[in-house]
C-alpha cells in the first residue's frame, strides 16, 4: 500500500473517532455555551477547529508509527499505547457533555494528560517526529484539563 494511502486512512481514521466521540456526547456547543465558566475559557467555536487539527497531528503521528522500521515488539507496544490514549480521548467528550459526570471526565484527562506524556516518551524512540506532533496535543489537554476542572467547580 502506499505511504500516503496510510497516512490518510490514518488522519481520517482519528478525525472519525472525534466525530463519533462528538456525536455521542450531543450537542457540545450548546452544552458548553450554558456552563459557568473558568477565566480565559476559550469561545466555543474555535474548539472544534482545535481538535481537528490535532487530531489530524495525531493521525499523522500515528501513521509514523505504522510505517517507522522497528521490530514488530516495539511497534505493537506503540500502537497499544496510541489505542489507550485515544480510547481516554474518546470517553472524555462523551462523560462531560454526554452524561454532565465533571469530576469523573476531570480524571479521566488527568489520566489522558499522563498517558499523552507517556505516549510521547515511547514515540521518541521509535519516530521523534511522532513524539513531536504530539506535543501541541498534550499543550491544549493540559490546558483542557484546566477548563474541565474549572467547569465541574462551578457547576
């Protein structure tokens, strides 16, 4: 197969699990709109924009995992690693708007955030670009973590 066809089943592979998280979670604007929220929360409408392009990052990243010369070990152990993080990222939308559970989805970043880094270490070794790409990812769940405490604070 060739490397671009992966990379693209790849990306749109990742994007498909955010649209689908994004579906079962309902009508995440309207949801977000009505919360009370932290300082410097962002607008509404720019966070979709923000997850498509990092899930695009991490699909990238993902298909530098795929296609990177290690052994068969290492690459699994990758891929399983990749499979969990994007499993938390999957839930997380669906907990907080999908069933209102605040404290529940604040975990389940915090657990994200740690396996995100995780994630990133085991990535340098296999494809540092990988790792790279994941960087940006880790920055706005950090800063998602920030807002998803905030929020079950004051709601």
């Amino acid at each position: 197969m060739r490397k671009w066809v992966i990379w693209l089943i790849s990306v749109v592979g990742i994007e498909l699990t955010g649209i689908i998280s994004g579906f079962f979670a309902g009508d995440i604007q309207s949801i977000y709109q009505q919360l009370q929220k932290p300082p410097l929360s962002p607008p509404g409408s720019i966070i979709g924009t923000i997850w498509t392009i990092i899930y695009a990052l991490m699909g990238t990243a993902l298909f530098l995992l795929i296609i990177s010369k290690v052994s068969k070990k290492m690459k699994a152990s990758a891929i399983t690693l990749f499979a969990i993080q994007q499993i938390l990222n999957f839930s997380w939308s669906i907990l907080f708007f999908g069933g209102n559970h605040y404290w529940i989805a604040t975990l389940v970043i915090i657990v994200l955030i740690a396996m995100i880094i995780f994630c990133m270490r085991v990535f340098y070794y296999i494809n540092k670009a990988a790792s790279f790409l994941f960087a940006p990812y880790l920055v706005w769940c950090l800063y998602a973590g920030y807002l998803c405490l905030g929020l079950a604070i004051l709601n």
